[in-house]
C-alpha cells in the first residue's frame, strides 16, 4: 500500500461495538477513516480531519457507492474495508418469518457484498478486506436459525473474493467473533453466562476484535494470508 497520503480504511457499522472500536484504533495509527453506518447519534462533536462519518444503508449499492463519493476526492483510493455491519435477531424455524429472512440475509450478505462492489474502484493495489463472519458461522447456536446461515454465506464469499481480486494485489480475509461485550451483546442479558461457559473465562472486548482488523489488514502481518476466516472465541469453538 504505497501513497503519499493517509491511508484510507473504509469502516461499516461504525456508530458502536466492535466498529466504532476499530475506528478508533485506525485513527490512532493514522488513518483517514470513512465511518460508515446507517445512522449516528446526535452529537454536539463534529467530525472533521481523519474522520469522515457518512450515513448509508449497506443494502443499496448505490447508496454506498454516493456516500463513499461524497466524502473521498476524485483520486483518493481505499487500503482497507472493514466489514462490521451486522443484525443478530434470533430465529428458529417456528418462529422465521420472509420479513426477518430479508433483513438479515440483505444487511449481513448483500451487505458485505454491496460494500466490497462500492469500494472496489478506489481499492488500491495492496488493499486488504476485513469480513465479519461470527463463530456460527462454524457452530450451531440455538435460536439462531438464519443469523448462523448469513455467517456461514459470509465465511464463502470471503473464499470466493479472494480468489477474484488476487490477481489484483487485494486480500479478503474474515474473523469470526464469539461472545464479545458489545451493547448488543449485553441487552441479551446472557454475557456472563456465556463468560462462564468461554474457556478462557471471560468474554472479548471490542478492542480486541479492532485489534485483529489491524493484524489481518496490514501487509507486514498478513501479507500471505488470504481467503481465510479466523476464529476469535477464547477456545469455546475451535475449528
């Protein structure tokens, strides 16, 4: 990733959790980030320098194609996209209904995709993807019918996208997060169980899940690793 200019990291689900953690550490280590998310809290701090917030919903291309326009000049190119967008809303077969199908596959799939297709003109030649998959993607979590099949859909295209953009410098690699102390996470009320249950004993915060969008993003760790999905769980799944 050669520039004279700031490398550019392109961050979704940006406003909370493990994405507004990752846009912290990218702005420590000197990157422009463009905060992607599809709404932001009312703020009296406006965002300027390095942080360019935009508001989109990853489900139109278009959207996010307008969006990423309107905030990187002409020749200003992106060195890596941190997929982080994410709906978890549980489901089983009796439960399920087209409505809740559509939300998740289009957010967490056509999501990731939309993303990757919008950025993928400015991406530059050493570029590196970061896809959020989750470890159900690998095992089944009860009530958690479609959020497990969107994760695991997510685990493929990351193979498959690898493969395409290989030719052309761009890495695509996942993480696959267990428990992490997320406000999504917590509202569940069932962190501590799932802490008690982790054999580390405790679940991740979202700094370290920011972390690894770091190692597998930057050449000098990651520079041969591409088309895999690493699992983050404290050795409750392994794989």
């Amino acid at each position: 990733m050669q520039t004279t200019t700031p490398p550019v990291a392109l961050v979704t689900g940006a406003a909370s959790g493990m994405g507004a953690s990752t846009v912290t550490l990218f702005l420590e280590r000197g990157y422009t980030v463009v905060a992607l998310d599809v709404a932001w809290p009312d703020t009296d701090v406006e965002p300027g320098g390095s942080l360019r917030r935009i508001v989109a919903d990853v489900r139109s291309r278009d959207a996010v194609v307008a969006a990423i326009d309107g905030v990187l000049t002409g020749d200003e190119g992106i060195d890596v996209v941190a997929n982080i967008a994410g709906v978890y809303p549980p489901t089983t077969l009796a439960t399920y209904d087209e409505e809740t199908y559509r939300r998740i596959f289009d957010i967490n799939v056509l999501g990731v995709l939309n993303v990757i297709a919008a950025a993928r003109p400015r991406l530059r030649r050493g570029a590196s993807v970061v896809n959020f998959a989750s470890v159900d993607a690998f095992t089944v979590s009860r009530g958690q019918l479609l959020y497990g099949a969107s994760k695991a859909a997510v685990v493929m295209l990351t193979k498959a996208l690898a493969l395409e953009l290989a030719p052309d410098g761009i890495r695509v690699n996942g993480i696959a997060p267990g428990w992490v102390a997320t406000p999504g996470n917590a509202a569940t009320g069932r962190m501590e169980a799932a802490a008690a249950s982790i054999p580390l004993g405790r679940v991740a915060t979202p700094e370290e899940i920011a972390a690894w969008v770091w190692l597998v993003s930057q050449p000098e760790y990651g520079a041969f690793l591409d088309g895999e999905t690493i699992v983050l769980s404290g050795a409750d799944v392994m794989r």
